[in-house]
C-alpha cells in the first residue's frame, strides 16, 4: 500500500549573502562615525552657548618677570587681501584682559604690529612667552637682556589698541593680517611686571562648524541605518515545504 504525502511551500528568509554581510558591517561602521560626529557638534553647540558676555575665554595665567616687560608675539592672522576679511569673519573679535597682581600698581595691555614693539623693546629687558599650557598654570618664557625702556608705554603711538589702570583691564581688538604682538607693563615703565592675563574670542566659526557637524553627523548616521536595514529588508525568500498537517518538511514533494 502506498501514501502520499501532500506538501505545500511555506514562507521564509533565506540566509544573508556575503555582499549583504559586508552591507550591513560597513552600515555599522558609519553609524557610529554618525554617532561621534553628532556629539561633536553638539560639544560646540554647548561650548559656544557657555561663553560668557559673548566671549570663549581661556583660564587665566600669570605672566610674570622681574624685567620690564612681558610680550607674546604670533598674535594675528598671515593672510592679506580678501582672506583677510574671510579670516575676521570666522575668528572674529579678540578680547584680552590683564589684572595686576598688585592692585595699587597700574597695569598696561597693548596690541600692536610687531615690528614697532621691537623697535620699541630692542634693547630694553624683557621676556617673550614662548609657551602656555592649556590650563594657564605653565608659562616659559625666552628671556632678552638689556636695560629699562626710554619712555613709558601709554606715551607711545603706535598701539592699535591698549588699556592701562588699575583693577582688570579690558582691550578689544578686531583680527587682523600680518604680525602682530601683546604687550604687558607697569604702566609707568617700571620692572617687576606681574598680571593674570586671558584671551577671549566671539569665534563665529563655531557656529558654522556646528551646522556642518550636525549636517554631517544626520548624513552618515542615516546612511549607516539604510545600510543595515536593506540586506534585512530585501534578503531572498527561500521556499520550506510542509506537510498537509502544516509540519515543516525535510524536501521538496515525495511519495513515501
């Protein structure tokens, strides 16, 4: 006596493909670099919203020397013509501030091109900062010899911006092309300068770096996800046979 068997097809995902695998691996990876690239945009985005008055400002550092006057050069922008005014729009204002660590002491800040500071401190005792730590608690300075200046700071013409007095004081300066240098005094020209300097910038560029950011962070993230989610989504349906009883089969339709 023979029996037949009835079988029918039933539904069912046939496994992923090599090319499918390395879709979904490569997905993974851009997914993450997503991933990183939006939390670095939203660090600038709270970096720019914490600044105070407008301004990123670093931590204070003491700079000090038993000579006249301290100086840090490499102020500024190398650009000249239309550059330049592409580079202010990014950096956009500078701000210095100087407080005396002796408070009936005036204090001088000036900025101005470096070849007049060193035309006025040639010759004259002074040390330039040659290096600053990013938390302001280690200064290093290049120390030149000479002697005490001809005249005082606030008698000089040349600064493009300068401040002097006690308490802090406050100069705003607009980034400019070429070489310019920060210079800080006893206002009467007197040695022994000691002041808690830090440098601030309205840095409109972090705006624009944001935006690019964030649009770069969505591009990828979403990118990664669509890599993903089509191997799943278009994976081949392979057939699986079943008997009348709904039982999974081991093969296509036999008699027995």
């Amino acid at each position: 006596m023979t029996s037949t068997v009835q079988t029918r097809p039933a539904r069912g995902r046939g496994p992923l493909t090599g090319g499918q695998i390395a879709m979904i691996v490569i997905g993974a990876v851009t997914t993450l670099i997503g991933v990183g690239l939006l939390l670095a945009a939203t660090a600038v985005a709270v970096a720019g919203h914490s600044r105070a008055d407008g301004f990123l400002t670093t931590r204070p550092a003491t700079l000090a020397t038993g000579s006249y006057a301290v100086t840090v050069p490499d102020v500024g922008v190398d650009v000249r013509g239309p550059d330049e005014a592409y580079a202010r729009g990014l950096l956009g204002t500078v701000r210095i501030r100087a407080t005396g660590s002796d408070p009936a002491k005036p204090v001088f800040v000036g900025i101005a091109r470096t070849a007049d500071v060193d035309g006025y401190l040639r010759g004259v005792a002074h040390a330039d900062v040659s290096d600053i730590d990013g938390d302001g608690s280690d200064v290093r300075y290049t120390d030149r010899a000479g002697s005490a200046p001809a005249s005082g700071p606030g008698e000089l013409t040349f600064w493009d911006r300068s401040d002097s007095g006690t308490a802090t004081r406050t100069l705003e300066w607009d980034v400019s092309g070429g070489d310019w240098t920060v210079v800080v005094m006893n206002a009467d020209g007197s040695p022994a300068v000691s002041a808690d300097v830090d440098l601030g910038g309205t840095l409109p560029v972090l705006r624009w770096a944001t935006g690019v950011l964030f649009a770069l962070g969505a591009v990828f993230f979403l990118g990664g996800l669509l890599l993903i989610v089509l191997p799943l989504a278009t994976r081949r349906r392979a057939p699986r046979w079943t008997n009348e009883q709904g039982a999974p089969g081991t093969g296509r339709p036999g008699v027995g």
